[in-house]
C-alpha cells in the first residue's frame, strides 16, 4: 500500500464515510416520489431486490477495483487494463460535473435551513418563496460558494481527519434525525387524514390497472433510483475502496453501506409520503426533486403549527448533512485523481478544483436569471444550465461507465478478479455465483436499456 494516499482506521471508517456518500439527495427527495407513483409497496419490493442483486454487484466491483489498484479512478481502471482506461477518465469527468450543481443544490438547502432555524419557516412556506430565491442575483451565489467552502476544508484535511472524522459524527447523527422525522411524520393528523394512513399508501402494494407495460415501467424507475443512488460509475466506490486495508473485511463492509442506504431510503418514504399526504393528498404527491424538497415540504411543516417549525429546522439540517456527506466523496474523487494522476498535492488540488468549482458553479446560479435559457432534452423535459449538466453526468456518462466496467470485470478480466480481492482474507461471499451471472448479462443488458431510454433513443 502507498502509505502517503492515507488509509481509513476501521472498516467502521469506511461504512461510515462510503454509506455517507451513498446518501443523499436522491433518497429524499426523489425516492419517496417514485414509491408513492409507482403502486407504493410494489415499488419497495422491487427496489430491495434490485439492492441485493444489481447494487450489491456493482458497488462490490467498484470498491475491488479501488483495493485491489490502490488507486483512484483515473488511473484505476488502466491498472486492471491498459485499454480500459478511458473508463476512469470518463468515471472522473462525471464527479467533476456533478460537483459544480451539487454544490448550487447544497447552497439551496443551507439556505431553507438557516431560514428554518433563524425562525422563518413561515416565510419559506410562502409561495414563490423558492423562485425568488433561485432568481436572486447573488444570494444563491452566497450559499452555494460557503457550501463549497465547507466540503473544501474538509477534503483538505485528508482521510482521517477530514473525511472519516466528520463523517463517524454526521451519519450517526443523520440516523437517529431520520428516524425521530419519520416517527413524528406517522403521528400527524389533519384534513381527515392521518400519517398512518399515509403510510399506508407508501407500503402497501398498488396493483390496481397494472400490465406488463406499468410493471416494466416500475421496474425501470428503481433501476434507475439504485443506480443513482448508490454512487456507483462516478469513481467514488473506486477511490473509498483504494483506502480500504487489506486486513478488513470488505464483503461485510459493503454489506452494510448496502443497507445502510436502503434503510435511509426507505425511511424517506416514511418521512415524507405521510406527511405529504396528510397535509396536501394524494395531489401533493405528485412532487418531486426541487419542487418536493424547497415547495411542498416547507408547507407541510408549517401547516402542523409550532412543532412543525421544529420540525422542519431539524428536517433542513438532517437534508445539510446528507448533501454534506455526498459532497465530501464527490470533491474526494476529483482530488484523489488529480493526486495519484495527475501528481498533485492534497492542498494544491483542492485549491484547484474548488476555484474552478467556484467558478462553473456560480455560471449555474446564473443560470435561473442572467443566463435563463429553456433547452429541450431528449428525455421531454426543458432544460436549463444545471439540468443539461445533470443530464449529462447522470443519463449519459454514468451508464456508460457502468456498462465499460462490467464489459472489464465481466468477460476480459472476469469476474473472478473482483471475488478474489474480496475474499482474499477467508471472507465467504454467498452471491459470488450470482455476482458472475450479474456483470456478464443482466447488468449490461439492464444499463444499456436505461441509457437509450434516458438518451431518447427508445
């Protein structure tokens, strides 16, 4: 091992800061949209078994690939075969991209968190609250800048001090706000409707009209959920595992991040659906993404009076955390690239990726006045500056690099590589058959389907 990459202490370490990664955004704010529209306990049923099967097989390649290298994704993919590096090249553009809106976003939630905190809450509540945020000349700007700030430091601190220090505090604590959240959400009454019932619609399977086509079309939205959701294809697996130590056991290690992010996501449902529904109906539903996150939920927690302020305040921190985490892996990647490729220092590669960082990001802030422009995509929807990077790192490069890596592993350095280096210490690993059957067939088979559907081409 390269002593000077650094190393995380305990597998716990890794857990911890990989699991941080994998939760994000997308379990809470676009998890709990697709449950509720696609028949609730059906697409729950679906999911988990998409996260013991396909998550399970890409999320333990990638963090192979990082050990068995120790290297970042730059440059690991063309230790395994020199002909293949163009996937860590393509797995370290896609970070670099994600972190430039991620960053806008993360200055966003900041933003209803302070005002949450600060007493606001109402305020936030209001409608066109978020627009005129947005359209605000500098103060996303502001926000989006100090969120970047904050996961700068924290990266140039390094592995142990950075990294695994903040992150052995903010998961714990993340944790035990989404249950707190999760039980007050079922306690909740109003409208002749109550959180349990709410519930109800999230767990409960909805097979009413369903076909082929609708199943197909559930089956899709969770490939597509898991996918983003476990920070696979955009090198990050690749870089944790490069600091993972060889003596800890790796199979369990991935094991638990696999359900440590399938609980949050699953308890995102139970934060948000019965809140949604008592307050707003099956109509309020409907909301996903930003519109869910910054519109719809403020009102909630505002409709259910003192408590909900409260509520609310804690909900928007728990929100920071999690974006916080999944930031910290992002910048960690570029940097940890940059470093072992590109042979800079920690610190003059995170001064150089945040400054340029600064400045695409504030382009994107701009992007919903100044530069405001409307680009029709190729999936339907209209684009503006941060949904084109968003489409472009998350529909086209990411499946792309998925399909590449299980093309690698799979048939030229077969699937064997990444089972070895996992059980290399006596570790068993029970789905090493199904691992096999994963990376050469269904995989690729079910990447290639979600990339021409998100490329329009289908």
């Amino acid at each position: 091992m390269d002593n000077k990459r650094g190393s995380f202490s305990s597998s716990l370490g890794f857990v911890l800061a990989a699991a941080g990664s994998a939760v994000g955004l997308g379990n809470i704010w676009r998890f709990p949209y697709l449950a509720a529209k696609d028949g609730g306990g059906l697409f729950l049923c679906v999911y988990i078994v998409l996260v013991l099967t396909f998550g399970f097989t890409l999320m333990i390649t990638e963090v192979s690939i990082g050990r068995r290298t120790r290297q970042a994704a730059l440059t690991a993919y063309r230790r395994i075969n020199k002909k293949f590096g163009f996937i860590g090249v393509l797995a370290s553009i896609v970070p670099f991209i994600i972190l430039t809106y991620y960053c806008v976003i993360g200055g966003w939630v900041m933003k209803y968190m302070v005002t949450f905190i600060s007493g606001g809450g109402m305020k936030a509540a209001q409608d066109g609250y978020f627009t005129s945020f947005i359209t605000s000349p500098a103060e996303p700007v502001i926000y989006g800048l100090v969120f970047l700030a904050i996961t700068g430091y924290i990266i140039y601190r390094g592995i142990n001090s950075g990294i695994e220090k903040i992150s052995t505090v903010l998961m714990p604590v993340l944790l035990i706000m989404v249950v707190c959240i999760a039980i007050y959400s079922l306690t909740l009454k109003g409208s002749g409707r109550t959180g349990l019932e709410g519930l109800a619609v999230y767990v409960i399977p909805d097979v009413t009209g369903m076909t082929f086509e609708k199943i197909m079309s559930v089956a899709a939205d969770a490939v597509g959920q898991l996918f983003y959701s476990i920070s696979v294809a955009m090198g990050i697996m690749v870089t944790y595992g490069s600091y993972f130590r060889d003596e800890d056991d790796l199979v369990k290690s991935v094991s638990r991040i696999e359900m440590c992010d399938t609980f949050v996501a699953v308890l995102a449902g139970v934060m948000i659906v019965p809140a949604v529904y008592v307050f707003g109906g099956r109509e309020a539903m409907g909301a996903q993404g930003p519109g869910l996150m910054f519109q719809v939920l403020p009102k909630v927690f505002m409709n259910a009076g003192t408590i909900g302020s409260i509520v609310g305040a804690l909900f928007f921190v728990m929100v920071f955390f999690a974006a916080l985490t999944s930031a910290m892996s992002i910048l960690e990647t570029i940097v940890s690239s940059m470093i072992d490729g590109l042979g800079f220092t920690r610190k003059k590669a995170v001064i150089a990726e945040c400054v340029v960082c600064a400045v695409l990001s504030s382009v994107i802030c701009l992007g919903y006045n100044v530069f405001y422009f409307e680009l029709p995509l190729p999936n339907g929807s209209k684009a503006q500056i941060l949904d084109i990077f968003d489409y472009i790192s998350n529909y086209l490069l990411m499946p792309v690099v998925a399909i590449a890596t299980c093309i690698l592993i799979g048939w030229v350095a077969k699937p064997s590589s990444v089972i070895d280096e996992a059980t290399k210490n006596g570790e068993k690993l029970l789905r090493a058959p199904m691992i096999k059957v994963m990376l050469k067939f269904v995989a690729p088979l079910m990447l290639a389907a979600l990339f021409l559907d998100s490329a329009g081409i289908i």
